[in-house]
C-alpha cells in the first residue's frame, strides 16, 4: 500500500530528518517527495510505500501526531487511493 505523507508549518532546521528518520525506523519507503518554502511555511508532500513496514497507517498516524506536536508541525496521511479519488477531476 503507498500513503501520502504532507508535512506543513514554520521552517526550521531538521523536518525532514526527523520525518524521514521515523520513517526508515519503521522500514517505509519514500517513493517521492517533494518540499518548499512559502511565504516562511515549510511545505513537504511524500509519496511512501508501506508494503515491508512494521506498523500499520493507525499506528503511523498516531506516532506522527506526536512527532507533529513536538516538532509544531502538522502532519497528515492519507492512503493514495483515498488522495487520488479526492484529486481526480
């Protein structure tokens, strides 16, 4: 199953690394991703494969909330096909 990943709030050091750090913890990929600043937000969407992951997308999300909360960010995560079915036009 692949998940979309976004990460939004102030810029600072180590969003990334936090996020990509808990990621491979937990053997997700990042098939892709991509990141930018605006107006001072930092703005990051990820595609990630969780087919070898050892926890599930609840457990994912409610470790995420928490990193979130201590890095002042928020983080949400939505299965693709949830994602591609809200975006199809």
């Amino acid at each position: 199953m692949n998940a979309i990943i976004t990460v939004v709030g102030s810029d600072k050091v180590g969003i990334i690394a936090k996020v990509s750090a808990f990621l491979s913890e937990h053997k997700i990929n990042i098939a892709d991703i991509t990141q930018t600043i605006l107006s001072g937000n930092f703005v990051m969407m990820m595609m990630v494969e969780m087919d070898s992951s050892d926890i599930s997308v609840d457990e994912m999300r409610t470790s995420m909330n928490t990193l979130a909360t201590e890095m002042g960010v928020e983080i949400n995560i939505m299965s693709e096909k949830v994602f591609s079915a809200m975006h199809r036009v």
